[in-house]
C-alpha cells in the first residue's frame, strides 16, 4: 500500500503524539521529517502543518517546537530510517489505515510469556541534557499544566544508625506548567527550582496530582497513574518484562538503584476502580515474573524524580510514553493473549469436501472423541457396567448388546481398593466366557484415597497418557473428584469443561458415571434423572441412564423357570455333551430335574445343588432399562437388560421386561388399580388352594361335602357353597360335592 511522506509523519502523530508521546515523538519525528525534506520528498506547505500540529499538541508550544526543530536540522545532516529511530511505536508494521478492499492483516495471538524466556534489555544511557530537564520531559508526560505536583527533596533517617535514607512529605505548592518553566530557566541548577537535595538518597514526586491541602490518598485530584516497581532481579530483565507487557506507560524511570519504575496510566473514575485496576496490573505483572512491591499501591505514593543524583548514580528518564495507546486497550489485550479460541470458519470452504467424522467407539451411541455419562441410582451395577464397557473396547466386544470399537482404554478408579478393582476385571471376564486376548490393552489407574480435584487431576492424567493412544478414558465415579457446588449450573459448566480438555488433549473418548437424584425417576426424561444440575444431562454427547424396571410376581416366577433351567442345560453339558432329558422336559423344572436326576444319578445332588443355585440368582437379578440420549447419532430405542451379578445381559431372548414399568412412570390412579387387581388376583389363588385343600381332607370330590368344607375353614355354609362354586371344578348336588361333567 503506498502513502506519502506527510500520511506516515501525520498517521504517526494522530496514533501517537497525542496520546502523550511527546518529547520522543517530537525527537523523533523531527529526525524522519528532516530525512524526507533532505530527500525532497515532503513539500514545505506539509512540513508547516507537522510543525504546526506539534505545538498545538505540547503544553509548553515554544520549548515543543525548539525541541521538534533541532531534530529536523539534525535528521537533515544525517537522515534517518523510521525502522532505525531510537524510539518504537509498535505500529504492528501496518503503513497507516486500511483501504476498504484490502484484506485485514492477520492476527497473532501468544501466551503470557514465562520469565526466562524474556531476554534482558540492555539500559539505555541518560540523555545528554538528562540533568535537569528529564524532569520537565517527565512533568510533561505526567501531569496537565494546571495541576499541583507534590515533590519531595527532604529526608531523614530513624536514627544515626539508620542506612535509609527516608523522605519527609515534601511540597505540593507549584503546578506542572510552572516548574516546567522553572526547569527551562534554571540553566541547569535543578537545585534553583526544587532545593539541593541529599546525593546520597535523590529525589522523589507523587504520581498523580494534588489538591494542594496535603499529599494522603484523598489530596489526590486524577487516580491517572499507578506504579509498578521491583526490588529483586536484573535491571534489564525488569526493564524488558516492562516492554514486553506492552503496558500503557506515561514514563519509565530509573531509581538510580535496584529498580525500574514504571508510570502505568490506569485512568481511573474513583478510589474504588483505583484499586481494582492496580490489583489487576500487579496480578498480570506477577504472571510475567516481575516480583511486584506490592507496598506502592495507593495514588498518591512517591516514586523516584528523573533529573537529580543518587548516591552517584543518575535518577533518569528511560523511556516517555510508551507501550499501548490506555488501559481498556491494555486489558484487551491481556485478555486477548489468554484467547486460545479458533477463528470462526467459512462453510463454503469444506461443504463439498466435508471432513471425516470420527469413528464409532459403540455403535449408534459414542464417537472416539466425544463425550459419554452413564447415569443410573445406586445397585444398578454401574461400576459393573463401566467394567464391562473397558472390557468390550480391549477386546473388540458388543456391550449390552453395542458392538465396540477395539482400541486401548484407561480405567480410572476412583471407589475400589486396588484388589477388589482387579478382581471385578477377572470376575467380568470370566462370568462374560470372554478370553482375555487383548487384557494388555486394559490399563487401570487406581487413586482410591489419592483422588484430586478434576481440574488438579487432568494435567496429571494428560500428562500420564498422552504417549499410550487411548481410544477412551473411564472415569469411576465422577463424585470423588467433583469441584464446586454440584446444584451450581456455572460450577457444573465449568467441571464438565474438564472432560473437553481430556478428550481434546488425548483424542479419545471420555465415559464417566454419575448417580440419579433421590426419589422415583420414572415420571422424569433420562436427561433430567441425574443427580444436580441439568449440565450433566446436557454436555455429553450421551447420555445412557439406567433405570429399575418392576418385576411382578408372574414375571419373577418365570425367570426363576427360565435360570433354573439354563442352570441345569450348562451343569449337564459339563458331564455330557449330548444332553439325554427328553426336550419337553427341559421347559418345566420340576420335570426336568426329575429327568436328570434319573438319568445322572450319581450326580444327583450336584443337579440339585444348580437348581438351587438357579434359585437364589434369580431372586437377585434385577429388571433395567437403558435410556439414551443422543447428540450424534439418531435416536436409539430404549434397551432392556437384566444385572445378573457381576454382568449385565440383554432382554433380547427372554423378552420378559418388554412391557416392564419403572416406578413412578405410571399415573397415580392406574398405579393403584393395577395394585388392587394384582392383590384380587393373590386373593383369588389363595381361595382356590384353601378350598381345594379342605375338599381333600375329606375324601376328595364325590366324597366331600359343603358342610365339611364350612367346618374345615371355620366360614358359614353359604360362603362355603359360595366358594366350591367359584373355585373348583366340581358342582353341588344336596349338599354333596359332586363331579362338574360340563368341565
């Protein structure tokens, strides 16, 4: 993009000069307009409107325009290159404004850099007419003509022994205007303006202006400048995290000792963002290593006067006005060097040549990558499940019935002591009849009693995993390591924030468990079932809640038939290959135990033994169903499986928890009739057996009669008649009950 002469001089002014880059700047710029008026590049009509902007921006025009003068007879002799000059404006390199066609310039984002990778600056030398007027050059950058300046060349000491020199609370009486004039006068003896002060401890000035009643934190008129000192380290390595923090500084002096004092400009409305503003600088200078005297934090503190001597060593100005243009464009960008957020991306550019998803890790429900909550109430074999789900990945398996992707996984055990952990691994194996082929892709980190919080805990892990291709990571259970208040949806963001930097610094799946808040689920949406805030609902990218089905009486009847039936298929298998029990027995129990133990009878009481056993499991199996919620994938029907301690197992071949409810999913109303007809039905089958019970004990039908059966269950002759009726199959003929020839 080209320009002239006058728009790089006059962009540089307007972005610069008046924005308090004054004695510099003038020096400077006068030493690049008189390279272009050597060159003959700048017409003399442009060279008087810099000349004339240049007094117009200057408290004291004629000193300005002196000042701006020298420097262009002196950029005339021995022109000098803009890149070369002395002094940086940090202009990005970018040649004035943008056209409306060209493209913007790209942007370079980079974090707060650590300490020791700051080269030190090497200290420039005092300028050569520092004595006295860096003190005019400094009032200049510092104050408005008309404001008071308190400035301090008296000390004492707290006794003779002292070997600090301290200073006493100094005058307040000129304004910034008449010591500069003073300064210009003086003809170098500062003395003549302020006093001699004492060599051996130099001179001080309060950073920001006064009323002129006193020199406390309320005497002070503009909370425009706070300090930022340090007394440890390297003066060039002060001096250059200075720079490098880009801060919007009035001035830069030198103590004449073991600090660098930097003049921020925080431009603050009251005492109350005074104070913020400071906290917030000196937090961001402690990030970048500078070890911050964090005693200067009021306005109206003493910092040390440019233009006198200290212990023979020089109190000078190293830089005017410097760094970025205020505060607010200082704090953006802090924050922008924080931003490690991706630039917006145009659709247009990969719409037709999309990207690869990522694989499957279970199929229909989970991406390698993606996130993954497994959510359900205590004794639903969580733990089991996620066991399984680690199982299933290392070996390529389905997991309740979803074929995985094979890969390397991490088991994160935060509830088990170690021992128990690795035997539920071989207890899942063995009770699944999965042969361990891939066991080496299993690994387990057990931190029962050593968790840390999940933000603690994650550069650990990274740090731990990064090198092992983890296709996922298994966290168990999420509670031991939770942060914040679980209710809290900004604190539940912020944690589940956590699992995102898992599965973006690893490039693997993240599955965790969580429990469901108290009370009957049913009448909730899986989403909702989880324990606190709706984030753990809302931030996988699914959700698979478990959730107890109710097993009625017949139901449970019959999964004690079909258990007790497997059992004996697998006992008989041990001992015989082909199994000799006629098929129909097999169906029935008792029929086929009586088969078996007739025809295995030397193994007759290990048959009985399984039966037993079948028995007792069926009893503690429990009925669940599987809810998922998808981001991803499309919707998935719900899946009914059983826990059959340690696994879980599909519904699919049983089909006995098909029409299964979970409490709470039924209205109130239909809850209660449903009661009332199961207790009719109990009732009903319990009259059935008492009435056929007490037609026995007296010879049976054809023998007993209704009288009997009154006096056999203690009830009157009319309920007795009532209920042979109802629950046998026989009739009643005077009294005798008699065969029914119609059944």
């Amino acid at each position: 993009m080209s320009r002239s002469a006058f728009d790089h001089i006059n962009n540089t002014l307007n972005l610069h000069y008046y924005k308090g880059n004054r004695h510099n700047c003038r020096r400077d710029v006068g030493r690049l307009v008189g390279g272009y008026l050597a060159s003959g590049s700048l017409p003399g009509s442009d060279f008087d409107k810099i000349r004339a902007a240049i007094a117009a921006g200057s408290d004291t025009p004629k000193h300005a325009v002196d000042e701006f003068d020298k420097a262009v007879a002196f950029g005339q002799k021995e022109p000098v290159a803009w890149e070369e000059n002395s002094w940086s404006f940090d202009d990005d390199g970018q040649d004035g404004g943008f056209g409306w066609d060209d493209p913007l310039p790209g942007k370079t984002l980079k974090a707060i850099p650590r300490p020791e990778w700051v080269q030190p600056e090497e200290l420039p030398e005092p300028a050569d007419d520092w004595a006295p007027m860096d003190f005019a050059r400094y009032l200049e950058v510092m104050f408005q003509a008309e404001e008071r300046v308190g400035v301090c060349v008296d000390t004492w000491k707290k006794d003779e022994a002292g070997s600090r020199w301290l200073p006493k609370k100094g005058v307040w009486d000129r304004t910034a205007g008449q010591l500069i004039e003073l300064v210009h006068s003086c003809k170098g003896d500062l003395g003549a303006v302020l006093g001699d002060p004492n060599e051996e401890a130099g001179a001080w000035i309060r950073i920001n202006p006064l009323d002129g009643d006193g020199c406390r934190d309320e005497n002070v008129t503009a909370f425009r400048h706070a300090l930022l000192e340090s007394d440890e380290g390297d003066l060039g390595q002060q001096l250059a995290i200075i720079l490098e923090m880009q801060l919007p500084c009035s001035a830069i002096v030198h103590s004449g000792k073991k600090s660098i004092h930097a003049l921020v400009r925080v431009e603050a409305e009251s005492m109350h963002e005074y104070r913020s503003r400071v906290d917030y600088l000196y937090k961001i200078a402690e990030k970048y290593g500078l070890k911050v005297d964090g005693g200067n934090r009021n306005p109206s503190r003493l910092s040390r006067l440019p233009g006198v001597m200290r212990s023979g060593k020089p109190q000078y100005m190293i830089s005017g006005p410097c760094g970025l243009a205020d505060w607010q464009t200082w704090v953006d960008h802090v924050e922008d060097l924080k931003d490690d957020l991706p630039d917006p991306e145009r659709l247009s550019e990969t719409f037709d040549n999309l990207p690869d998803l990522a694989p499957a890790l279970i199929d229909g429900i989970l991406r390698v990558g993606h996130k993954l909550a497994v959510t359900g109430p205590s004794k639903a074999g969580k733990s089991f499940a996620l066991i399984e789900l680690a199982g299933a990945i290392a070996e390529g398996r389905e997991w309740m019935g979803m074929q995985c992707k094979q890969g390397p996984v991490l088991y994160i055990n935060l509830e088990l002591d170690r021992v128990s952990c690795l035997h539920r691994f071989h207890d899942v194996f063995h009770a699944h009849g999965w042969e361990p082929k891939h066991i080496d892709q299993v690994d387990i980190w057990n931190l029962r009693g050593k968790s840390v919080p999940l933000d603690h805990l994650v550069p650990k892990l990274i740090r731990r995993a990064h090198h092992r291709g983890y296709v996922a990571v298994i966290i168990d259970p999420i509670y031991k390591v939770l942060t914040g208040d679980e209710n809290n949806a900004e604190d539940m963001a912020k944690f589940c924030n956590q699992f995102d930097r898992i599965a973006l610094s690893l490039s693997c799946a993240v599955i965790y468990v969580h429990h469901h808040s108290k009370g009957d689920q049913g009448g909730k949406r899986a989403i909702d079932r989880a324990s606190g805030s709706g984030v753990f609902g809302r931030d996988p990218d699914a959700v698979l809640d478990l959730i107890e089905l109710m097993i009625d009486k017949d139901r449970r009847t019959t999964i004690e038939k079909k258990v007790c039936c497997d059992a004996l298929d697998r006992f008989i298998a041990g001992i015989d290959t082909d199994n000799k029990v006629g098929m129909d027995d097999r169906t029935v129990v008792d029929a086929y135990l009586l088969a078996a133990q007739g025809i295995y009878k030397q193994h007759s009481d290990k048959i009985i033994s399984a039966v037993s056993d079948g028995y007792v499991r069926a009893r503690n199996m429990t009925g669940w169903r599987i809810d998922a919620t998808l981001r991803e994938f499309a919707p998935a029907e719900s899946k009914r499986i059983w826990f059959d301690w340690p696994i879980h197992s599909s519904d699919d071949s049983w089909k006995l928890l098909k029409d299964a409810k979970a409490a709470g999913e039924e209205p109130p109303w239909m809850a209660q009739q449903n009661a009332k007809k199961a207790a009719q039905k109990d009732k009903t089958a319990i009259y059935k057996a008492e009435t056929q019970k007490a037609i026995d004990a007296h010879g049976g039908i054809g023998n007993a009669t209704v009288k009997n059966v009154a006096e056999e269950l203690k009830i009157s002759y009319q309920a007795a008649l009532t209920r042979v009726k109802k629950y046998s199959k026989a009739t009643v003929i005077r009294g005798l009950i008699s065969e029914n020839e119609d059944c």
